[in-house]
C-alpha cells in the first residue's frame, strides 16, 4: 500500500517514504485496518493450485529459495521504488554468496530485523543446515528475489514474464523443490 506516485501528486520524496514507512508501522499493529485495507483491495485470483508432488525423498532433493523479500546483491541494481505498481523484475545471485554483500531494497514493508540478520526473510544459513545435516539432498546454485509489490499491468508481466522464466532457470539448474519466503 503506498500514496506515492499516482496516488499523492508533486510530494517530496521524503515525505511519500516517511507516509510509506507509517502506514507499514499502522497495518503492522492495528490488524484490523490491515484488514479492512485487504478488503478493499483487489487480488488476483489463481486458477487451480500449483502443486506438483515431490518425487524422492527430502533428502535426496536439491531444493532452492525464492523470496519477495527485495533482497539483492548490493552490487546489482536495486528494485524500482519509484513506480507505486511495484518492479515485476527478479535478483538472481549465488547461494553461496555471503550475507555481508546482500542488501534490501523494499520500502513496503519494515525489513529492519531483515536488515540485521538476512535470514529473517531469506533463511539461507537454516537452509545449509539442512543440507548439512543431511535432511535435504542439495541446495540450488541460485538464490532468487523479487519484490513483493507488484500491482497493475506489473502483475501480467509477473505472471507471463519474470516468474516463468525463474521457473526455467530452477529446472534447468536441478531442483526439485523451493522454498518460498513471502513478505
């Protein structure tokens, strides 16, 4: 939910991320206008559910994360908090890329904790526990981000875009299984 943009015309900068990070603070304690927001709001309805069984066991899989949590190398380039229907886009980085070198760009929810320990919204480290302790057979090569908000005409190139296409790169690469961390 954002007043930026379209929806609060020639504001300061300043002033569209101070009225963001509030209302991010509001829906987070007040359930109830969160609530009452969702209502309001248009979703997009899925056709069927998207489930496909695993076929081996845990332990034998190779399992990926993807998150929409915004989170990014610092190197690559940051998601688009300018458009207020969000960035349809994705980060792809390596799993073993290490915590001190990724960043969040995401000003739609309060990542503060996020900030401090990276596996509060992409729970790598839990994850290579798992492996090591031979509950999952593999991890994926590649760790893959996007943005959590995504709205309008974004939402078509979502869906018929970007998400196929991390969809190709996780069968290409051998897993079996991903783990999603949504914010």
């Amino acid at each position: 939910m954002t007043y930026s943009g379209s929806k609060m015309k020639n504001t300061p900068r300043w002033l569209d991320e101070f009225t963001n990070r509030l209302l991010v603070q509001l829906l987070k304690h007040f359930p109830w206008l969160a609530e009452r927001w969702a209502k309001s709001h248009r979703f997009v309805e899925g056709e069927g559910i998207p489930w496909a069984p695993l076929r081996k066991p845990l332990r034998d899989s190779c399992i990926a994360m993807v998150t929409t949590a915004g989170v990014h190398l610092k190197s690559q380039p940051p998601f688009n908090m300018e458009d207020p229907d969000g960035d349809a886009s994705f980060r792809a980085f390596p799993t073993d890329a290490d915590r001190t070198d990724l960043t969040i760009t995401h000003k739609y929810y309060d990542h503060s904790a996020a900030d401090r320990d990276i596996n509060v919204v992409l729970p790598i480290d839990r994850l290579r526990e798992l492996r090591d302790e031979r509950v999952i057979g593999g991890i994926g090569p590649t760790l893959y981000s996007f943005m959590g908000h995504i709205d309008g005409p974004h939402l078509k190139t979502l869906m018929e875009e970007t998400a196929p296409e991390v969809a190709e790169r996780l069968v290409r690469e051998g897993v079996e299984a991903v783990f999603l961390t949504p914010t």
